[in-house]
C-alpha cells in the first residue's frame, strides 16, 4: 500500500476482506472473574484526587495538574481540562500511546465536558521507581504472572481509578460518562471496559493487544516485538497474555464502541486491531484507517474525517 523500508510488510498480507474476517480468540474459562475482581478491587481504592491550576494555551479551557492513587497504593498523574465559563455536564476519560504524553488535547469534540488525561504506572506523568518507562521494557514488567503483569495495574490507572477520580471531583459528570484510547490506550480501553458500568461510549484507535496468540506470529517496531522476542526465548508469555488481549475482552463489550483500525500498520499488527473490532459484544462503528503510526500522504484529511466521525458518534441523541 505504501512504500517503505520496514524488513516486513506492515498489512502480513491481509486485504480488507480477511482483516473482517480475524476470529477473536476463545477466553480462559476463568477470564470474566479475573476481570471482574481487579475491577472491584479497583474499585474500593480511595482515590483522593488533588488539582493544581496550570496556565491554559486555551482563554475557554481551564488545565490542571491532576494526581489520585490507583491500585497498590500507585499515585497517578495526568492532566485534567474543564470549560471555564459553562457548567460540567459530561465526563471522558482519555488514554494515551506507548509514547506516553506531554500536555492535554485539545481538540476533542466535547462540550461542557471535564476531560481527564491519566498517565499509566511508569510513563511519563506516572513515572515512578520499579517500574520501566521504555515500552519494550515496560510490556514485559511482571509478565511472568497474571496477578503481576503490569497491564492489569495500567487498567485501573487510566480508566477505573481516573474515573472515579473524575467522577469525585465532577459528580454530574456521571449523567454521561465516555473513554477515548489510542494504541496502547486503545487496548488498555477494550480490556478494562467491559467491567465497569459507569461508562457510555467509548473510541479505540489503532488497539494494540489483540489477538496475542496470531500478534506473536507478526513482526512489528512496537511493544509487541518485544513481547513477541520474549516468547520466543521463553515460551512462557502468552500463559499470562491470555489474560490480557483485548480481542478476547472485547467479547465481553456491550457499550456502543467506535474503533479506527488501520489496513496498514509497522508498530501495531492491523490483524490484532481488527479482531479487536471483530469481537465487539455490542453496538460497534468501524472507521477504516490507510495506515497507523505512519506519515503518509493524506494523513491530516483522514484525521478530519475522523474527528468529524467522533463528533456525530458522541454526541448524537
């Protein structure tokens, strides 16, 4: 589709066609209840929200420094925007790339709305001794086990606990409640969404961890090269990935979820991405991406097109 000068070819070889028809993985017969008592432990946490005022780049949008505790006691950071002149009606959540993030969007299509921008445990806001900021490193923290693997703790930071951080500090925001990820955001999103109700719709673009078992098949330049190199030598990963993929979690996703999937993609592999949206339990919009973390041309009148896409989705009736 493009040219480039990757050593593989970032499509695998999948057309459109083949790319709908990527069949999610069955789940652990044990899944839904691993899930199910992280999210309530999550939960229980006491989050205690703090916010520092910030200057704002925006004369209609207040910016903040936030910070609130997630599981094992982990102080989250982030950014939180809010209007200055209108009243909160409305709440979202927003995850980042492995890239991590430097400042809030500001771009998003929500009005009156309170927009929280976690950082996950050891990236960028959130960094913190122990655990890696690099994402080759940081995918494979505490792989070993299922109870350790730092992607379950990543789930309660930047959508269980930010929510209820949200939520404490703008209780009205709870009439309607949504969740924007991207990536490594994306993934987190279809892992951790399923388990709580407090949310209403939700975008997944280009989400990385679906479909561990065929993404363990497929080079990439992203986080999943490494976790695909480790099970090479190990053999050990996807016993605990089993637990984590995104295309099996999304089985178990009811709310409307819009998701932007790329045909061609170097960092995250599109059959992952796909089956991700193939998995969708509920109401589901697809948004054919050209390529994903990759310059080419038309890139800015794709992102218009779906930022005019995310619009209508949010906030139609």
């Amino acid at each position: 589709m493009f040219r480039h000068a990757y050593p593989f070819d970032p499509t695998h070889g999948y057309d459109l066609d083949a790319l709908l028809a990527v069949v999610p993985p069955e789940p652990p017969a044990d899944f839904a209840a691993f899930w199910r008592d992280l999210q309530v432990r999550a939960g229980a946490v006491t989050v205690a929200p703090t916010l520092r005022e910030l200057p704002s780049p925006q004369p209609h949008t207040q910016v903040f420094a936030v910070t609130f505790t997630s599981l094992d006691g982990m102080r989250i950071g982030g950014w939180l925007t809010r209007p200055r002149d209108e009243p909160v009606e409305r709440g979202v959540v927003v995850s980042h790339g492995y890239g991590g993030r430097e400042e809030p969007d500001f771009h998003l299509p929500f009005r009156r709305a309170a927009v929280i921008f976690p950082c996950a445990r050891g990236i960028s806001r959130s960094a913190c001794a122990g655990i890696p900021g690099n994402p080759d490193d940081h995918v494979l923290h505490g792989i070993a086990r299922r109870e350790t693997c730092v992607l379950g703790g990543c789930a309660a930071d930047v959508v269980w606990c930010a929510a209820s951080a949200l939520l404490e500090l703008f209780p009205m925001a709870a009439r309607r409640l949504d969740y924007l990820g991207i990536s490594f955001g994306g993934g987190i999103g279809a892992l951790a969404l399923p388990w709580d109700e407090r949310f209403h719709r939700a975008h997944l673009n280009v989400p990385s961890f679906g479909h561990h078992p065929l993404r363990l098949t497929l080079p990439c330049v992203g986080s999943g090269e490494a976790v695909r190199r480790h099970q090479q030598r190990t053999g050990q990963a996807l016993a605990t990935l089993r637990y984590f993929d995104a295309a099996v979690a999304a089985r178990f996703l009811r709310i409307p979820v819009h998701v932007a999937a790329a045909r061609f993609d170097p960092a995250v592999p599109p059959p992952g991405q796909f089956a991700i949206y193939n998995a969708l339990a509920g109401e589901r919009e697809l948004f054919v991406l050209q390529a994903g973390h990759f310059d080419y041309d038309g890139l800015a009148a794709e992102e218009t097109r779906l930022r005019d896409a995310l619009a209508y989705f949010f906030n139609r009736a």
